[in-house]
C-alpha cells in the first residue's frame, strides 16, 4: 500500500504532496524524537504529535517517506517548508496515535504486506 492510498482509506489530510508515492513497509508511533532515531526503520510511517521541523530532520535521517500528525495538531509553515525540501509527505489527521496504528497495521495487513513495525 502506497503513502497516498494509506493516506485516501485512513481519511488522512495531505498536507505536503511534493513526494515519491512509494509502499509502506510499517510504522513508528513515538513522540520521542530521540527514540524514533533508535528504533524506527527506513520505510517507516512515523505517527506522532510532534508537529515541528525537527521532527522532518529526524525523518529524514531514518529514512522514514511520511510523518502523520495526529490529533489534528497545527502543522507550522517551517515544518511543511522543511518535509517539501527532504520530498516526505506530510499528512494530519484527527484520530489518535493509538488509533491510527491499529488502522494502519490493519490496512498493511490486509493489503497483503506483513506489516513491519518497529520495536
């Protein structure tokens, strides 16, 4: 499953759209940027609050393709600037982290993937 049909069946907003539509792999629910960069796996989805450019840094380091904002947070301009540059989507939505990753570790599964999610 690819970032925009996640995107499309979680009823996800795309909120920066300038990048490579490639498959999932998993995901990484954490708001600890620091633990992200321990544990999260290239071709992770990130699922976090953390609506802020070093979180684009963190991404970008990891190889991670998409960051979802959850809880509807705010997404600052510098933020959505900095994912464009590093070509990660950038998507909201109003569900919360837990939610979300049940729902994407559900679509993964049944796209036939064996959702990986990092430990």
């Amino acid at each position: 499953m690819t970032i925009r049909e996640a995107a499309r069946i979680l009823g996800a907003e795309i909120i920066q759209d300038e990048f490579e539509d490639i498959p999932l792999r998993g995901g990484y629910t954490s708001d600890l940027l620091s633990d992200v960069l321990a544990h999260a796996a290239e071709g992770d989805a990130l699922l976090t609050i953390q609506a802020h450019k070093n979180t684009v840094a963190v991404a970008a380091l990891k190889r991670i393709p998409v960051i979802i904002i959850c809880n509807s947070r705010p997404v600052p301009r510098d933020m959505e600037t900095t994912a464009r540059e590093q070509r990660i989507a950038l998507l909201r939505t109003g569900k919360n982290q837990f939610a979300l990753s049940g729902e994407l570790y559900g679509l993964l599964h049944r796209a036939g993937a064996t959702p990986h999610f990092s430990q």
